[in-house]
C-alpha cells in the first residue's frame, strides 16, 4: 500500500512537471509573435 502511494505521487509529480513544461512551451510561444509581429508579416 505505502508503494502503490508513493508510485502515485511520483506519477502526479511528473504529470505536473510535464503540465508546467506544456505551460512554458505556449507562453514563449506567444511571447514571440507577440515580440515579432514584423516576421509573421513578411513571411505569411
């Protein structure tokens, strides 16, 4: 039982770990075109 808690918690750490990455992906994402609206205009 102690197992089968700590395998869950490490598993909801690493769920959050890859929820914060997908999080941290998106908002660069949308720094950047924000920052460089000229390159989207010239390059559609």
């Amino acid at each position: 039982n102690y197992s089968f808690l700590a395998s869950f918690i490490l598993w909801c750490i690493d769920g959050l770990h890859i929820y914060c990455l997908l999080c941290v992906i998106s908002q660069y994402q949308v720094l950047r075109d924000l920052q460089e609206p000229h390159f989207v205009i010239l390059h559609p």
